[in-house]
C-alpha cells in the first residue's frame, strides 16, 4: 500500500486521473513567412539623421522580424514550427528542385529559405547571417525578378508546404508580408485563380495573416486585392474572439524620427498574432436551468509564463539524445518491484493512512459533468476586490451544440453590464475538476462616463473596464470558499491607528508625481527580466554566442526621475510621517513598544554585536533552545502537522527564535506557522 504524502513528487497517475482530453484543445502552431522581394521591398528608406528613423529596407525589416520571432520560438515554443518564403525572387528554390532540371520549376520565382519546420540552432545561424553579417549573400539572393510573380502560384506553394511538412497540426498561419495591394492589376484570370488558392487554404485550415506595408508616397489599399483572400477566422475554429480577429494594422515608413520605425511596428505587429488561440475548453454548457442550456469556449487571457522545464541529455552517443525516465517502485522489506495493479492510494487521517480503491477515489472526485451552472444575480457592487484569487477565463459562445448561443450570450451580456451584476455560476471545468463558486462578470462600457469615475463605478477596481489589451466581453472569475480565507492578524490595540489628514495630503501629492504614462499599466512594456535573461542565456550557449554580462529590466525605476519629481515630495511625507509617529506615541505609550507594531523600535545591539540586553522570559527558566530542530519543525510545518507536538516543545522552538510564547497551544501553532510564512 503507497501513501501519497510520503511519495516524493505526487502520485505519477494523478494527473493522467484528472485530466479530460476531450474537453481540451492541445495546439501545436505552424508559421510560414511569405516576404515579397520587389524594387519597392528593397527599396531603402530616405535618409535621416535620427537615430529612431529608419534604416532597413521592407523586405529586410520582414527578415529580421522573421528572424526575431525564431529566436523566441526556438526556446518558449520547442514543438512549434517556422519557416521563410521568399516570393518574387529571381533565383527559385523548393526542397530538392533544380531549375536546370528536366520539366522546368514548379514554383518558379519563389525561394524556400528556410523549410517549415522546428527551428534548430542552424536554422538561427543562417538567418542571422543573411540579416546582420553576410551583404554578398543577400545581394545574390533578394535580387527581384523581372517577371510578375503568380499570387495563385505563391499560394499553391505554401499550401503545398503546410500540406507536407505539418499535416496534423491544429494551428497553421501564413503571414504575408507586401507593399503592393493589387499584385495583377486588372487581371481578372490571375485574381480569380489566387482567390481558388486562398479557399483552398481556408479549407485547409490555414489562416492567412496579412502584414501591409504602406510607404511615404503610397498607401496601401486592402480592398484592391487582398480582402477577396482574406478570411477573418479558420473554419477550424469559426468562432473565435472577435477581437482575436479584428482590425488590419499597416506598417509604414517612419518618416525621420517619430519613433516608430518600420521593424519595430512590423515586431510588434507580429507578436500580436504570433500566439495561437489556445481554447482551455470548449463545447462548455451554460446552463441557466435544466431545460434551458447554451454552448460557450473558454479562453485564458492572462498566463503565467515560466521556463521550460529542463531535461536529462545522453552524451556518449554521436550527439546529445534526450533521456526518458521511468518509475519503478518497490517493497521496503523485500525490495522486490511491485507492479502498478498491487498499488493502494491511500490518505492520512489521524496519523493512519487511509486506502481507497479505484472506484471510490472516482466517487469522491466525481462532482458531475462539466458545466457552468448560474445559481443567481448580485450587484457588482457586492463583490469586493479581494475576491479574485485567480486569473479570469475568457468566454465566449459556440453554436456547435446549441443553435442560438450567441443570440442568447449577447443577451445576458448586455442585461449584466446595464444592471451592473454579475452571475454567481457553480464551475465544473473537466471531468474529476474540484469545483468552484465563480463570478460571471461583464465587462463595463467605455463610452458610459460613469465608468470612468471610480467613485461613481459599482465595480471593484480590479473588475471594471479592460485594458485595450484585453476584449470585451464575459469573464469568469473563481471565488473564495470559507477554508480558503485566512484570520486576519490581530491588531495591537483595541482600534487601528489612522493616518491624519496632514499625512494623507502629503502621500497624494507624492503619488501625484508619479503616474504611469496614460495612466494605465501596459504589460507589453514590460517583459518578465528574469524569464528573458534565462532565455538570453540560453539562446547564447545554444548559438555559441558570447554570454551578456547584464540583463536587460525595464522594471528597474528611474532614479533620476522620480527624485526630480518626486523627491521634494517624498522628503515632506517623511518629515510628516515622523511627526505623526510621535504624535500617536504621545496619545498611546504602549502602541509604540507593542512587539507586532510596525512602530516598534529595535532592541539595543550587545557589546558583542549580537542578541538583545534582555533575554526572553521563557517559562522552562532557560535561554537554551529546547524542542524540534528547525529542520525538523520545517519538516513538521510543510505536512501541516505542527499541532502534533507538546507544548513546551512549541515555546522551546519559538523561544529560541525570540517569540513570544505566551498564549495557548493553538495561538503557539499559529506563531511557527506564521513565522516559516514570513521567511
């Protein structure tokens, strides 16, 4: 018999237990670049003396975009795919095609620079040569053709390549990147043949991304050509987010300075649609009773991103191999391999190990099928900020199994925004899932000029109108249960001390100075440092590139900055705050000396430069640590069975780290607990 608590890393079947893989959408992404290589693609930029202008041609800013997307992919998305297709070129390349061979090219004026697939660390080599160091090989390879490339052959093309090198995969994306609008002009064989192609992707399931560059002395005109190729969503998945859909940006020429160079706009253009559309369920019920029903998809918006977990290499083959592991598991007496069907799960329950078999550890998980149940309505204002304990799901109807969800979706949306509710739902999101109390909550309007007053906006300010990052829309937020609030700590006297008046105008003039710009914070500003410095890394030995010496944070403050803003300020709070600190010491003696006040002031150093004057009364009569080792009470503290021991064994503990240990025994746990909390 296996007891959980005692099986280092959790049971191995746990998961494989809980997981539903009908109710997920696993996405794998294939991206094909397709760059126009034209006179005007190749075209340099006007001079400038500013050192934002600038200074790449279309078609290599498109490169280096490409190349800049490779970089991340190739460590944050090891599975996903890339690849480079040149269009217009005079020099044709596809797979092992030779343009001497017998029956000609089949691609004519398309060169396949990199094939769609998992980029590799010579895949980055190569394209980091062709867009920073090697001109010579640039020149021989972006040189236009002199004969009008095919828009019907350049599609065929890629879908020859989806259709071979990624058959399977959920997500694939052509990304298209031209200046010319209208690539047959009045051809209307050539245009109706490149709309046949671009259905046959559709229905192929790949989107096509279009990427528009718009020049100093043309714009670019979608509806010329490309709107009767463009379709807004993949039939793979028809009804995704509208705002994952939405608006066709154009690129353009900074025109000497202004900030907003052509890489840089075509980069974060890129990144904007270069993450699939990951569903974390779909074909969910929203259900407003048992006779009443609606299909929904789940969508996570926001989503912690941390490094790809490492793993074991084999090197003594001709090249590094990937290690797989295997688990095995043996009897302590006779150290023979028990086999999977001789395992118990079992739960500790007063120090005894409790056994389950399969069927009971399915009745006890099994809360019912997945849903989303609406159990009420309550005003927004009710719900208050700390209620948002995790990262909300997006929503969003789905006509799959029920026709008329998105009638009956808008519905409630609307009516929860002009009544400022929000629905109390009982979420199930798979099968065996631990269910949740969730808020359903809309999403206020914009235009609405109460919603941009916190003082007269019912909704908590973690809650109300989303960031232009964000849609509008549903979402669902889960809640708190009783067990999951924790006591707050007591306050060390009978009422709280308040801040006067002169301290609070003080602190406002100070924040005053010290707004974000626009008032409002932009994540994409502000890349996680330590995730990319670990990928910088990385990326560098992979490359074998020089290791950086500094990371690059954009969260460190600007010093200079803020103290010619804000210093004057800052100094003025400081002097008020000490004024206000003994002014309270004055009305109150002992809030001062209290030892949880924030107020408190140090103990005197010794002599010796350690410990206090005084020693801590201890009721054994001795100052020498008496109970568990802190390895031991760590041990203790982390299964959660720290009410186990006696109590001189606690105030030995909590003596030797100078707490007070006065109180009964459930007050004592509650001080160890706290104090591993606070390290």
């Amino acid at each position: 018999m296996a007891d959980l608590e005692d099986r280092p890393g959790g049971d191995p079947e746990e998961e494989d237990d809980e997981v539903d893989d009908s109710g997920f959408k696993t996405v794998k992404d294939a991206v094909l670049f397709a760059i126009e290589v034209s006179e005007t693609m190749l075209a340099e930029p006007p001079p400038s003396e500013s050192r934002k202008a600038d200074h790449d041609s279309p078609s290599m800013a498109a490169l280096k975009c490409a190349y800049h997307m490779m970089q991340k992919r190739i460590i944050s998305n090891p599975k996903d795919m890339l690849g480079i297709l040149l269009y217009g070129t005079e020099p044709s390349k596809f797979y092992d095609e030779e343009e001497d061979g017998r029956g000609g090219l089949s691609y004519p004026h398309c060169y396949l620079l990199t094939d769609l697939d998992v980029p590799d660390a010579n895949d980055v080599r190569t394209l980091k040569e062709l867009v920073e160091g090697d001109e010579g090989m640039a020149t021989d390879l972006l040189k236009p053709s002199k004969e009008r490339v095919s828009m019907s052959n350049v599609l065929f093309c890629a879908n020859q390549i989806f259709t071979t090198k990624a058959p399977n995969f959920s997500s694939r994306r052509l990304f298209l990147v031209t200046d010319d609008d209208n690539p047959h002009g009045s051809d209307k064989g050539q245009r109706n043949a490149a709309v046949t192609r671009a259905k046959d992707l559709y229905d192929l399931g790949v989107v096509i991304e279009l990427f528009p560059i718009s020049t100093l002395v043309h714009e670019f005109n979608p509806e010329a050509f490309y709107d009767d190729i463009i379709y807004r969503s993949s039939p793979a998945d028809p009804e995704a987010p509208a705002h994952l859909n939405a608006g066709r940006t154009q690129t353009k020429f900074s025109s000497g300075g202004d900030g907003l160079s052509l890489l840089s706009s075509l980069i974060s253009d890129v990144n904007s649609k270069s993450t699939p559309r990951r569903a974390l369920f779909s074909h969910m019920t929203l259900e407003f009773n048992p006779d009443f029903k609606i299909s929904v998809k789940g969508y996570l918006i926001m989503k912690p991103q941390k490094p790809q977990r490492s793993c074991y290499v084999y090197l003594e083959a001709d090249k590094p191999l990937l290690a797989k592991g295997r688990t095995t598991q043996q009897a302590d007496e006779s150290a023979r391999h028990i086999e999977k069907h001789e395992i118990r799960k079992a739960y500790r329950f007063g120090g005894e190990p409790i056994p389950f078999t399969p069927d009971e550890i399915s009745q006890i998980r099994n809360f019912g099928d997945p849903v989303i149940r609406i159990l009420g309505f309550k005003p927004l204002s009710s719900l208050p900020i700390w209620a948002t304990t995790k990262y909300p799901t997006y929503l969003y109807p789905s006509e799959e199994d029920f026709v008329g969800s998105t009638r009956v979706f808008s519905a409630l949306f609307q009516k929860l925004r002009s009544s400022k509710l929000y629905a109390m739902v009982w979420f199930i999101a798979r099968r065996n899932a631990t269910p949740v109390i969730a808020a359903l909550i809309p999403t206020l309007d914009t235009s609405d000029p109460n919603n941009s007053d916190p003082s007269t906006t019912s909704t908590p300010s973690s809650l109300p109108t989303p960031p232009p990052l964000l849609p509008t829309g549903l979402y669902l937020h889960p809640l708190p249960f009783a067990d999951d609030i924790r006591a707050a700590p007591s306050l060390p006297s009978s009422s709280p001390l308040k801040s006067p008046d002169s301290l609070t105008t003080a602190m406002v003039n100070m924040i005053e100075q010290l707004h974000l710009p626009g008032g409002i914070y932009d994540p994409s500003r502000y890349p996680n440092p330590a995730l990319q410095w670990h990928y910088r890394i990385l990326q560098a030995l992979a490359l074998e590139e020089d290791v950086p010496t500094k990371p690059e944070d954009k969260t460190v403050p600007k010093y200079r900055q803020i103290d010619k803003r804000a210093g004057r300020f800052a100094v003025e709070w400081g002097e008020e705050l000490k004024k206000a600190y003994f002014e309270a010491q004055q009305r109150e003696p002992d809030y001062g000396g209290s030892k949880d006040s924030t107020l408190a002031k140090r103990p005197a150093p010794t002599k010796t430069g350690g410990g206090t004057t005084k020693r801590m009364k201890m009721e054994n009569g001795e100052g020498a640590q008496k109970g568990p080792t802190d390895k031991e009470m760590r041990r203790l503290w982390e299964k959660k069975l720290v009410g186990k021991l006696t109590v001189p064994e606690l105030k030995g503990w909590l003596g030797g780290k100078r707490v007070d240990v006065r109180g009964k025994k459930g007050e004592l746990v509650e001080k160890v607990e706290r104090w591993f909390e606070n390290q």
